[in-house]
C-alpha cells in the first residue's frame, strides 16, 4: 500500500500523524490543481502523480508544472501599463484601408480580440527577407553603423563565440559614440556569456538586462520554465528585425554550413511595435551586475511602488510616421503572463481560413490537439497541406515525439518533407496568396503557452509569393517524408516521448 511504504521507515512519529499529513496533502494538492485552470487530462494526471509521488511530484510541479507566471505578473504586468503610457495607441477599428486591401481581416480581428494590446496592422515603408544569418548579419550590422541615436536589442541566444563577441565589440563602440545600446538577454539563453563578457559594453556605457533570472533566495514557481524566445532589433525607433535567428556562429559560416533560417527586416510604422515589445521585456529584465531588486537608476522615471521605471527620453522611441506604401503587418506577441494563448490562436485561425494552401515550416513539430485537428479538416477539404522539417533536428526527445506527429498528419492527408542539407530552423506560414506568418513561434506547446514569443502576419500578396517560393526552393532540397510502421520499440521510445509533448 503506498501509505505502508511511504511511513514504513518514518517511526519518529506516531502512524496517526503521517496519516493526518497524508490526508491533509491529499485535500489540498487536490484543491490547489483545481483551482488551476487546465485541460481536464492534465489535471488529472497532475492529481494522480501528488497522490502517487507526494515529494517528488511537488519538485517537478515547483520548476515546470507552472502555466502562468503568477509569482511574477504584478511586476510584469506593471511593467506592460508603464510601457503603454509612451507606446503608440492602436485605433479602436481596423483601418479601412486596410480592410479593402486583404481577405484576411479575421485574423486581424481575432488577434486584436484577445490581445491585451490589441495590435494594429500598420503598414510599412519596406521589407525584407533574409534566409540565413550569412544573409541578415551584413544589413543588421550596417543598420548598428548608421544608427543615429537608439539600438534595443533582445535576443534568446546569444554565444560568445566570433559573431557574439564581434557584436558585442561593435555596440561597445556604438555606445561609445554616444548611441544609447541597451540589450535583453535570456538568461538561459545566454549562460554562456558569463563573468566578464558584458563588460565592455557596460563599462563603454551601455546597457545589459537579463530576462528572468532565478533568485536563490527567493525561488518561484515554474520561473526556469518561462523564457524569452524572441529575437528583436531596433534601430531608431524606425527599421526592426525579427524572426528566428539568434546571435551565434551556427547562423554563418564560421560554424560551418549556416543553418537554414527565415529572418525579416522592417521598415517604417510597425517598427512600433516591436519597439513597445521589447520596452515591455526591458522593463521587466534584470540589470547585468545589479541585485535582484529592480533599482531606479540615474536619469530614469520611477515606476510604481519601487518596480520598473521608464528610460529618460523613451517618447522619441516612438517618432511619427507618414503612411507607407509596403505590406500592411500585424505583430502579435504572447507568453505564460496572459491567459490567452496569442500566437496559437493565430495560428488556428489562419489554418482554418484557408482555402487553397497552408504550407507550414517549423524546426519542431509537437502541435497540440487542436492544432492538429485545423490541419486535418484542412486538408480534407482539399486544402494543399504541407509541412517542412528538418531532416535531423537537434533534439532527439523533441525529434521522437515529433514523429508521432509528423506519422499522423502525414496519414491524414498533409505531405511532409523533409530538409537534408543544414539545420532548418525557420518559423514561417503560407496561406492562400495573401497571408504570410513568421517570426520566433515554434508550432510546439513551448511556443504556445510557455515561452514568450513574437510573430508577424503579413497580410500581401508579395510577400506571400516570396515566402511561398523559398518554400518551393527548400522543397528542392529536401525528401518526402513516407508514413511507416516504426516497429515496437522505435514506436514506444517516440510514443514516450509524445508524453512529455506539453512541456516541448
């Protein structure tokens, strides 16, 4: 009986004391799940795992049960209304304009519904796509040389390596000049940029933030678990990058063949956005040699009760802008500190309004039901449903539950390639010929609910044609994916894997 074997050795105390503990962890862990609002599923299984494994089931619960950053959503969500008293309001309706020119406003709409920002589709002035880091590197630097007055930067990864520390050398230089440089890391993301190695951009004057770090002193629950996925880049308020390239020699050729990668750059309104995003996570990192409390330093706003503050001269972040005449782009960002899940519903909602294409490339495929389910009627109503992955990923527990997936959209009526010659890691989305997606969203549950991730829909018709044919130069360069019978023991490694599919 487990409570025989839980007390057999514990004799310090009488039987009916561990009962009345028992009993007490029973009630409450069952009352503290339920009042979590979860799948009933993994509800369930998190009640049956407290009863079963009291101890260790608290530990895993403590560092990745956590669906919302609870602990941390007053300061986060301090830092969002502080943000919002500079950032750009969006208008109360979609533009006209904007309505005339797509068949795709629902997806605006629904974007904006559930947004707590409600983001607008703005036009830009240009844009740009990039296909790996040996492509984006060159104009992202020139864009560090000639910028006039900001650089704000966030990136998930970033490596000291020869680019990471070429960068880095480059905005100590910026700073230098008189460039206000500041950067958010990942703290996770970046461990391997310890000690010393901000120093000489600190010391020329600019300004390093960690996004999330764990207190020692102060654990919170599930806060290892929430990381930012994002990789962000603005120039004076006015020319952005995104997308899924990170700062490491894996996206260039000193690290070889560079991965394979879809990186964007922006010019003109929607910059402000990504600018109000990245004001966002500022305002919640963690200063580079600081204590973990958040400290109103020289020449800043304080914020409220002691948390976060503005930067001093933040409103020419935002300058004006006349309307421009490039693609009309929507930036939706989401992560674990809203209760609704952004960039998935974007996702299902562009699924479920195609009518002739949905061509999906992603370097892990670990979709949850309904995600599955929008590209399964998709394709049976005789939409062209296909799926990039790479040929090897580089996660084998991610690459095994993801076969499960790939085998079963693959037998619903999807055709899957796979890319032979690098890593792909691309994040982008073809519908129809009039919406693109793509940005730093994964189509996994990581992205989904845990992560905090940005992506851009671009509603063109250009730009959808250039995405859909670097699609179709990748397809040259990749094998069709066949469904087959793995066998018994490939079948229980990957259906093993399929079960930790929520915390992927």
């Amino acid at each position: 009986m487990l409570y025989d074997a839980l007390t057999s050795r514990l004799h310090f105390a009488p039987d009916y004391v561990w009962t009345a503990l028992f009993v007490a962890w029973i009630i409450g862990s069952t009352l503290f799940l339920l009042l979590r609002r979860r799948r009933p599923a993994t509800t369930l299984a998190w009640i049956f795992a407290f009863w079963a494994l009291p101890i260790v089931s608290g530990l895993v619960y403590f560092l990745f049960g956590p669906r919302r950053l609870d602990s941390q959503s007053g300061l986060r969500q301090r830092a969002r209304r502080l943000s919002a008293t500079v950032a750009p309001r969006p208008a109360e309706a979609l533009p006209e304009e904007f309505l005339a020119a797509t068949t795709f406003a629902d997806v605006a709409r629904v974007s904006r519904a559930l947004g707590d920002v409600d983001p607008e589709p703005r036009r830009a002035s240009s844009f740009a796509i990039y296909r790996d880091g040996e492509e984006a590197y060159p104009e992202i630097e020139r864009a560090f040389r000639e910028a006039r007055k900001t650089i704000n930067l966030q990136y998930y990864i970033w490596q000291p390596d020869k680019i990471g520390t070429h960068f880095r050398d480059l905005l100590a230089q910026r700073a230098r000049d008189g460039i206000e440089v500041r950067l958010v890391v990942d703290t996770l993301g970046a461990k391997n940029c310890a000690g010393d190695f901000w120093n000489p951009m600190i010391d020329a004057g600019a300004e390093v933030r960690k996004f999330n770090p764990p207190h020692p002193l102060k654990p919170q629950p599930g806060k290892t678990n929430f990381r930012t996925h994002k990789k962000i880049a603005v120039i004076d308020g006015t020319i952005a990058f995104t997308g899924g390239i990170n700062v490491n020699d894996e996206d260039t050729a000193h690290g070889g063949r560079p991965w394979r990668d879809t990186h964007v750059r922006l010019e003109g309104a929607p910059s402000l956005d990504l600018q109000t995003i990245f004001l966002d996570d500022w305002l919640y990192g963690l200063p580079v040699k600081a204590s973990a409390r958040r400290p109103k330093g020289p020449g800043e706003l304080a914020g409220e009760g002691g948390g976060p503050s503005l930067p001093e001269g933040v409103e020419d972040w935002f300058p004006e802008f006349e309307e421009g005449q490039g693609p009309w782009v929507q930036v939706v960002d989401s992560g674990p500190d809203e209760s609704s899940h952004d960039i998935h519903m974007l996702m299902f909602t562009a699924i479920t309004l195609a009518r002739k294409r949905v061509w999906i490339t992603t370097p892990y495929f670990v979709p949850d039901d309904s995600i599955l389910t929008a590209l399964t009627c998709a394709a049976s109503r005789g939409v062209d449903v296909r799926l990039l992955l790479p040929a090897e990923g580089d996660s084998k527990v991610v690459e095994a539950a993801a076969e499960t997936f790939t085998r079963e959209i693959a037998e619903r009526g999807a055709r899957v390639w796979r890319y032979d010659p690098v890593m792909n890691h691309s994040k982008t989305m073809v519908v129809d010929d009039g919406l693109a997606l793509v940005g730093t969203a994964n189509m996994d549950n990581r992205s989904f609910r845990l992560n905090f991730e940005l992506m851009l829909a671009i509603f063109d018709e250009g730009v959808t044609a250039d995405l859909a044919a670097l699609f179709e130069q990748d397809l040259e360069q990749s094998h069709r994916f066949e469904a087959r019978d793995p066998g018994v023991r490939q079948r229980l490694i990957e259906n093993a894997a399929r079960i930790l599919a929520p915390f992927l």
